[in-house]
C-alpha cells in the first residue's frame, strides 16, 4: 500500500529506507528558512510601525503586518504537500466586487484571515525553532557521527559532537556504526515531528472541516442545478409532445375521420372508424401523458391553480383551501403539485374514502401542504403507494414529507418544503 501521509509512512516497515524521511527533513528545512523570513519581517514591520505611529503611515503598515498572513499560509499550504499530499484548499472566499477596496474589505472580515495572521505569529516565534532544533537533533547529528571517518582521514582526529576525540581508525568505524544507528532513529524523529508540524498547520489554516463544509454547500448546490435541469428537461419533453406529436395526432383523427365521412359503407368504413376511435383514444391518452408531465396550468398559473385543477380531475371529491402569497421556485411547485397528485391517486385508489382535502399555506420561510381523507387508513410506505418516491422527491428539495394513517382512518399527508416567493 502506498502512504498517503506521514503517518501511513511511518507505520510502513520500510519508512527508514524511502523518500519519506527525507521529505520530513526537507518540509523541516524550509519551514526554518520560511520562519527566518517571516520573524524578521515581522520584527521590521513593528520596528517600523512603531516608528510611525503618529504618522498616517503607520495605519497601512499595521494592515499589511496582518495580511502578511495569507501568503505564508499560501506557501504552507504548498510545503504541506512534502508530507501530506492531500490538497489544502484555499478557505478564503472570492471578493463580491471587483477591486482593491472590496477585497480589503473581505479579507478582513474573513476568520480564515485571522487565523492565518496567528498561525504567521506563531510561526515567527515558535514552530520554526522547533523545525530546526528537530533537524539538527535528527539529521545533522547523525551526520557528524557517521562522518567520523572521513574526518579523521582529513585531519588526523575527530571530535564526535565535540564531546569526545576519536584518533584510532576501531573508534571511528564504531562511531560511524552508532551514526548509521541514530540515523535511523533520527528518520522517525524527523517524521513524527514533520507529521505533527504538518498537522498544526492544517488544523490552523487548512481544517478539514472547512473542506467538509465547502463539499456540502457545493453538493447542496449541484443537487439544486440537478433538480432545475430536471425541470427543465421535462418541461422541454412536455413542449415537444405538445407541439409536436399531439398535433400530429390531431391532424391524424381529422384526416380519419374525413375518410370515413367519405367511404361508402362496408368493411373499409368499419376500419375507418375503428382506427378514428383509437386515433382518438391515443390523443386522448398523450394528452393525460403531457398534462401529467408537466401541466401547463402550473406553468401558467401557479401551484394553488394547478391544485384546484388536480382536485376537479379527482375520483374523490376534494376541497381545496391552499392560500399562498405568490408564485413559488419552479422546482418547489413542481414537487408540491405532483406530492398532491399522488397523494390524490392514492386516495381514489386505495383508501375507500368518501372525501377529501388539500389545505396549507406559507409561513416562515416554508411551503406546507396538508392531504387529508376520510378512508379506512392503513396506508404505509413501500406498499406500492409510491410514498418512498414522494418522500425522496421532497428531500431533495432538503423538505419533508410524514404520514399519518391509522387502521380505520383518517389519512394525513404532510409535506414541508423550505423555499421563498419568487422574485
């Protein structure tokens, strides 16, 4: 298995002989050099600020001490990737408009900004230390011990870690041998404090929570732009039976039912109408089809019309008493009306109910329509009653949809969808 971070490579058996330690000793490396810079960046840009505190100046050195901030998280980000592959994403949101002031503006209002002017202290004064303390304690220590050899053939003796003089070669291949040793063990110092660094980071300017969180606003999104392009497709797939195959249908009937005016009588005529009678049934059968696809008086209209429609094509008497202050989004109607439709379906088929009715209203930011009967109750969901659907076709719409349906009745329906007037 491949590692996907430091520490899935520090678990691996063969950590010590891979790139792994020496990608930890190269994030150490540039984290120390990068905390050089930004400490004495810092240093200069308060020296100076101090300077001109009673100048006009001091204000936009003070504004760029803090923003200093977002390009050294910008380049964290990028060493993040020495250790922990796993992209780090930008949590800084796009300004609204366009130039320097909006941006400003944005920036800092942004917690994100704020949190990477801490972590940019914090790195100035604290972690770059510990980089290079880590580094010289596991790497370039070792170093100086496996190198004993070669320093007593330059010079005739060596120092080890200016402690003890080494002057026989036995000593020195011993040192060497120890060196080797404490290289390996510096390898998984360098790594455990390379994957702990790294993870500081993250957590101070990369959470992954604020990824979780943008994959969830993105994903309630695209689920909105899937939701539309489903509307639109059906309502496109209604338009083009509506123009084109039922008026095909239409020019079909009248050109039967010519013919038969004019066949004299006998068997041809006996076809004719038998084929202007199913000619006559298909048109009636693709208009039910256009109208439950997407029916126009929804479109046109607005759901309480389309409601009152459905209720009139109803088997069972249904009263209607829907009061909304406007036309809905096009997706809310949409799964509103056919939530009404199949609640209605289900009533004239299954319930044995002597009347119905749909009521609801808008309040509070939410579109609530209630479908109640007076039938025999019992209904469930997964009981070929198409509930499963609704309920899906709801959610989708982050709405909800409950059933309240007792054994000997009545039958209550429920659904909840969030949504505004449109504009």
């Amino acid at each position: 298995m491949h590692p996907r971070n430091m520490w899935q490579a520090l678990s691996c058996p063969g950590y010590a002989l891979s790139a792994w330690p020496w990608r930890s000793a190269a994030y150490l490396l540039t984290g120390t050099v990068t905390g050089v810079v930004v400490l004495v960046g810092i240093v200069l840009s308060a020296v100076a600020g101090g300077v001109l505190a009673l100048a006009l100046v001091g204000l936009p050195l003070l504004l760029c001490t803090v923003l200093a901030g977002i390009p050294v998280a910008a380049l964290e980000r990028l060493r993040l990737r020495l250790v922990d592959p796993e992209p780090a994403p930008d949590p800084h949101e796009p300004p609204g408009d366009p130039g320097l002031r909006a941006w400003l503006t944005t920036r800092l209002r942004e917690r994100a900004t704020w949190r990477e002017f801490g972590h940019a202290l914090l790195f100035a004064g604290l972690l770059w230390p510990v980089d290079a303390l880590a580094l010289a304690v596991g790497l370039l220590c070792p170093l100086t011990v496996v190198a004993t050899p070669v320093l007593l053939a330059v010079f005739g003796e060596a120092k080890v870690l200016k402690v003890w003089l080494v002057t026989g070669w036995p000593a020195a291949f011993g040192f060497a041998l120890l060196g080797l040793v404490l290289l390996v063990l510096g390898a998984y110092l360098l790594g455990v404090v390379a994957g702990a660094r790294a993870g500081l980071t993250r957590l101070l300017i990369a959470p992954r929570e604020a990824d979780l969180g943008a994959r969830v606003v993105e994903l309630a999104r695209s689920r909105v732009r899937l939701v539309d392009a489903f509307e639109a497709e059906r309502r496109r797939i209604e338009r083009d039976l509506h123009d084109g195959a039922q008026q095909r249908l239409v020019a079909l009937t009248m050109t039967l039912g010519l013919a038969r005016l004019d066949a004299p009588p006998g068997p041809l005529a006996d076809q004719l109408a038998k084929a202007h009678e199913q000619a006559g049934t298909a048109l009636a059968e693709l208009r039910e089809l256009i109208h439950g696809i997407h029916p126009k008086v929804l479109a046109d209209y607005g759901l309480e019309a389309a409601v009152a429609d459905a209720a009139d094509r109803s088997a069972v008497p249904v009263d209607v008493d829907l009061e909304l202050p406007g036309r809905l989004s096009q997706a809310v109607e949409a799964a509103a009306y056919f939530v009404v439709c199949e609640a209605l379906a289900n009533v004239g088929r299954h319930s044995g109910a002597s009347r119905a009715q749909v009521s609801g209203g808008h309040r509070d930011g939410r579109l609530f329509l209630l479908v109640r009967d007076d039938g025999r109750g019992g209904a469930r969901a997964g009981a070929g009653s198409g509930l499963t659907g609704l309920a899906d076709r709801v959610s989708v719409l982050d709405g909800r949809l409950t059933l309240s349906s007792p054994p000997g009745g009545p039958t209550l329906l429920c659904v909840e969808i969030p949504c505004d007037p449109a504009s």
